[in-house]
C-alpha cells in the first residue's frame, strides 16, 4: 500500500464549479501535510498546509481528519487557471522533514 | 540566488554513462532534498542534506546513485552507469532547518538511451 494515496483523476469541471480532492495516508504518526500544485512539466509548488481545525485561502479549503487518515481539498468557483495537478503531501514522523508527496490528481477546468 | 537553480535542464545520455546533476540552493537554506519523479508518478524521495551531511540516504535506489553537498551550499547528484529506468526528473528542493517550506528547482529531465 501506497504511504499517500489520490485518485489519479482526471476531474473535468466547468468553469464556477465546486471541486473537491480526497487523499489518504498509511502512518498514523505522521505530523504535517500540505497540499501542493504543479502545473504541466513544471515544479511542484506549496499551495497550503492542512491543520486540524481545517484551514481556508479564499477560494480553497482544506480539511484534516486524524481518525480516518485522510485529507481533502475544495476548490470553490473553480478558474481556468487551476488547472493543474494537486498534490497531497506528509510529513513522516521522522525529523528530517522529509516530505512523501501523493501520485497527484489531475484537474482540467472547462470554458 | 533567489530561487533553487538546477543544472542541466536537459540531459540526454547513453545507457552504461555516468552523469552529473547539479543544485544551487536558496542561500541560507540549510536544508537539500533531492526526489525524482517519473513520468506520471508522484515525486519519489532520494536523499535529505542537513549541511554538508546526509542523515537520510534512505531513497537512492541503488549503489549507482550517490549524492555530495560541499560549502553547504552547492549539491551534485551522481548516477553511474546510467540505465534506461533512470529517465525521469530530477528535481532539487531547499528549505530553512525547522521549517517545512520547500522550495523546489525547475528540475533535470534526465533521458537515458
């Protein structure tokens, strides 16, 4: 079993849609997570943590629930410009800040 | 520099080559990270640098790859004897000790023929 796990996706949604990402990770220890973006053959860029009392940044929300091990993501009134691939990402219970990221999911937002 | 610099951009090399890849890091990073991501994969974790020193090797999928950090600052990435399942991107991160805000290079797409 994968340590983080996403559906691949891809999600097509019209422009003004509502959006939402499921990931979950295996080590119960884990600390920290975050979501990533990365746009095509691009680098990975940090779009937000996750805390546990779920955390907002304006059109995105994230959400941590330590009982189930999963994390999520939603998009609201989704631009064109958020097409990209979402990265979940933990950090072990390790200290050298070492971060596993997810495979991805794939967001494509349609005119 | 301002950002994570990383060299070649673009690496094509033949099956049974070495090469070499190069990080520049943010400066006063003293954290390195070094993933590679294979075509439609996630990122894969290869080696963490406190420094000059590697205390998590843990990724480096075989004794073909090895990793140096010098002055703290600059890191090469060594593969020897390249194979063709070594194509990926090799992508190079920073960030300040304590702090989880990587930053990540623009990475060498490394193809192996």
């Amino acid at each position: 079993r994968k340590e983080v796990e996403q559906d691949p996706g891809p999600f097509n949604v019209p422009e003004g849609a509502t959006v939402a990402f499921n990931c979950t990770y295996s080590n119960s220890a884990s600390q920290s997570f975050f979501w990533y973006r990365q746009d095509c053959r691009k680098e990975p860029k940090l779009l937000m943590s996750v805390y546990s009392s779920g955390n907002e940044d304006g059109r995105f929300t994230a959400q941590l629930n330590r009982a189930s091990q999963y994390i999520s993501l939603l998009i609201r009134d989704s631009k064109l410009s958020d097409s990209a691939t979402y990265l979940c990402v933990v950090k072990g219970s390790s200290n050298t800040g070492k971060l596993i990221f997810g495979q991805g999911t794939t967001l494509q937002v349609k005119p | 520099g301002a950002g994570v610099s990383q060299s070649p951009s673009n690496k094509v090399t033949e099956k049974g080559k070495d090469v070499e890849l190069r990080c520049d890091p943010i400066s006063g990073h003293t954290a390195l990270y070094w993933y590679r991501q294979s075509l439609g994969q996630g990122l894969e974790f290869l080696i963490y640098f406190q420094g000059n020193s590697a205390p998590d090797k843990s990724g480096l999928p075989s004794d073909r790859f090895s990793a140096e950090r010098t002055g703290g600052s600059v890191s090469t990435l060594t593969i020897q004897r390249t194979q063709q399942e070594d194509s990926a991107v090799y992508l190079c991160a920073s960030s300040l000790e304590g702090t989880f805000g990587y930053t990540f290079g623009s990475g060498t797409r490394l193809t192996v023929v």
